[in-house]
C-alpha cells in the first residue's frame, strides 16, 4: 500500500502465511558516463583495425569438381504403336506382312505354272482337234482297181439334231411316223444295238444348236450332237466318174449349213444352190453305173432344187432335211459295211 508524504514506501511479501522482509534496492547507473567509455573503446578499437596490416595467404582457388550423376536411370518411354519398332505388336504386323506377300508369290509361281499346263494341254488338244478335222474334211482320193476305179469317201462329222433312242426298231419306227406327222423330216440309224431318230441335219454344231433351242420351245425333247460318218469306198467305171463323186461329196457341208437357215429364220443364199445344181450338170459322162452313187447323188440334186425357197416356205425346208437326212444315211451304210 502506499503511504503518506515522508512515510518510506514497503512491500510485504506472505509465503505460506508468513510476511518475509523485502527489500527494494533501485541502482542508478550513469548513461552520460557510460556512453563516453563506450566511445572510447570503440575509438581505440578502429585504429587498431586502421593500423593492422592484413595478409591474406596466397592460395589459388581450388577447383570445383564438375558434378556427375552417378545412379542415373533414362526414362522409359511409352511405346508408340505407329512407330515401327521391335515390340511384339510390330513384330506380328510384319510377320503378318511377310507371310502375305510369300502367299502371293506361292500363288502366283503355281497358277502360272498350272496355266502353263493348262495352256499345253489346250494346244494338244486343239492340234488333235485340228489334225481330225483335217482328217475329216480332206477330199477323197480315186484310184484304180481292176477294170474301173474306186472313189474313197472322206469320214466326215456331220451336226445332227436328235429325236430319241430306242431299244427296237417298232418303236423307233412308231415314234419317226410320230414325228413325220408333226412337219418334222425324220430318219433311223442303227448304231450299237440302238435305234436313233434324227430330224435334222446342219454344216456345223453351233447352228445346229440354235436349232435345238427352236425346237424345244416348241415341245419337243431333241439333242444337238455331231454324227460321225467313217471313211468308206465306193467302185465306179471311170476317173471322171470317181473325180465327180468325190466333188459331189465335200459340196454336201455347205448345202447342210444353207439349209438349217431355213429352220431357224435366217435367209438362204441362192448362189449355193445354183452352184450345186451348176456342179451336178456339168458331169458329161454319163449316170454313176454303182447305186449308192447314184442315191447320193439324187438325194443332193433334191436338196439343192427346195433349197432356194426353203427359208419362205416351210414344206420345201422340210423336204430339203429328207434329203440331207437321205443323204447321210446312204452314207453311213456304206461306211458301216466297209
């Protein structure tokens, strides 16, 4: 507490209940004096700084180490799959692409080599075709025998269009009289135990094939085939005779291919059946003495007059096909007892 003018000031301090003496002692220090040796030694203490010669060691600056990584690791970087590269991806693309072009290549190597075989084989084939249609369509020869001459016809494969075939000859017979009342021309030829119905005759395959289209738009079952006629002889009295029939014989293809024209629509040139009929007349000689030659000839000399109107009027195109089909089977009877 404080106390009244001229009372000292005291503070009484209580530890545990008990006062204790306390005694306040204020020091005063002189600042003034206190800052003037502060001066002073400071003073002192630049001029020894001032007066002290410093000297430094002479000593050249070490060098300072360059700095190495030395558990350095690069980064991994992510795989690009539109870089070509040796990840497995990539390695399967071109193992893909090899394995393509090898099988191109392999195929390429065996179909040319096939087609190689293929073309070989084409060639025998054609050049057999060509040596048999050689064969077939080479003119006939004479020679003599005895007191006359033989005339050796040329085997021929003449395009045909079938009606059927038949175990016995009755019903080949039934179904020819058959045919015969439907306008069709119609002829029967034995051949290996079977009766076969042919109602036509052409000079080759594809037109006779355009016939057979005709045909069976309008009911009638039929086959386009060729009809081989072997090589056979034939005993005339003279060279003139042999020469005539011979002439007589390679003339029948082209009267056949005019006359098919007739079945199909198509017009017939006039100039084959005055060339024919041109050809039969000039033969000075006199009539074949040997029948079959004399049949052939007939058969060919009809075929010729109906062919010129054979494409306008249906009768005549039918009589000219009796007469061709005559014609053939003459032809073949002759062959067949060679």
């Amino acid at each position: 507490m404080a106390k009244e003018d001229g009372q000292q000031s005291t503070i009484k301090i209580k530890l545990n209940g008990k006062e204790r003496p306390f005694e306040e002692k204020t020091v005063v220090h002189d600042w003034q004096a206190a800052s003037e040796e502060t001066s002073a030694a400071s003073s002192e203490e630049m001029l020894d700084e001032e007066e002290f010669e410093w000297i430094l060691p002479n000593e050249e600056e070490p060098e300072i180490p360059e700095f190495k990584v030395n558990h350095h690791t690069e980064s991994k970087k992510r795989p690009n799959i539109h870089r070509f590269g040796n990840g497995p991806f990539t390695l399967g693309i071109k193992r893909t692409i090899i394995s393509f072009v090898l099988a191109i290549t392999v195929g390429l190597l065996l179909g040319t080599f096939f087609l190689q075989i293929m073309k070989r084989e084409d060639i025998q084939a054609t050049t057999t075709a060509q040596n048999q249609v050689a064969a077939e369509d080479k003119p006939g020869e004479e020679k003599k025998t005895g007191a006359g001459y033989e005339a050796t016809l040329p085997a021929m494969a003449v395009p045909v269009l079938q009606a059927g075939v038949y175990s016995s000859k009755e019903n080949a017979e039934s179904a020819a009289k058959e045919l015969t009342n439907q306008n069709y021309a119609t002829t029967i030829l034995e051949m290996d135990g079977k009766y076969n119905v042919f109602i036509g005759v052409a000079g080759e395959l594809q037109e006779v094939e355009s016939w057979e289209k005709n045909v069976k738009e309008s009911g009638l079952d039929v086959l386009a085939k060729e009809l081989s006629l072997k090589e056979s002889s034939i005993k005339l009295a003279t060279k003139e005779q042999a020469e005539q029939l011979l002439k007589e014989v390679n003339y029948f293809k082209t009267v056949a291919g005019e006359a098919v024209k007739g079945e199909v629509g198509g017009d017939v040139n006039e100039k084959v059946s005055q060339n024919g009929l041109q050809l039969i007349d000039s033969y000075k000689d006199g009539v074949y003495q040997n029948k079959e030659a004399v049949n052939l000839q007939e058969q060919l000399q009809a075929a010729l007059k109906g062919l010129e109107n054979s494409s306008e009027n249906k009768e005549e195109a039918i009589k000219v096909q009796q007469s061709l089909l005559n014609y053939i089977t003459i032809y073949y009877q002759l062959s067949s007892h060679s």
